[in-house]
C-alpha cells in the first residue's frame, strides 16, 4: 500500500487505527507469499504497533503539507 492510498483511506473518514490495520493486512499477505521462497523464509509479520507506527507517519506529514 503506498502513502497515497493511506492518505485517501484517512480522508474517507476512517480513522488511524482502522488504516493501520487495512495497511498491516496487506503487508503481512505479501510477506507470506514472499516467505514461500526459502531465502526469504525468515522475513517478519508486521505487528499491529508497526502499522501505527507507519500510518501516523503518513498521516501527519500529510498534515503539515496542507497546512
């Protein structure tokens, strides 16, 4: 999922914890079509922490630019 897809979920009307959670969803089914291939096998699930992480991130650069 790429910022600007999380930017237009968050101005929908879904809040920062339900974009964190599509986001984390999506990554986690990348990764486990990724850990199929053995040299992968040892990439992580991104935990829900992550996600929040990331999406506030997004979310308030966006912010300062509109500001």
């Amino acid at each position: 999922m790429k910022d600007e897809q999380i930017i237009k979920l968050w101005q929908s009307g879904l809040n920062k914890y339900q974009v964190s959670t599509y986001y984390m969803r999506e990554y986690n089914q990348r990764i486990k079509v990724i850990r199929y291939d053995r040299r992968h096998r040892h990439e992580r699930f991104m935990t829900k922490y992550e996600a929040l992480r990331y999406v506030e991130k997004v979310i308030l650069e966006e912010i300062r630019r509109n500001k």
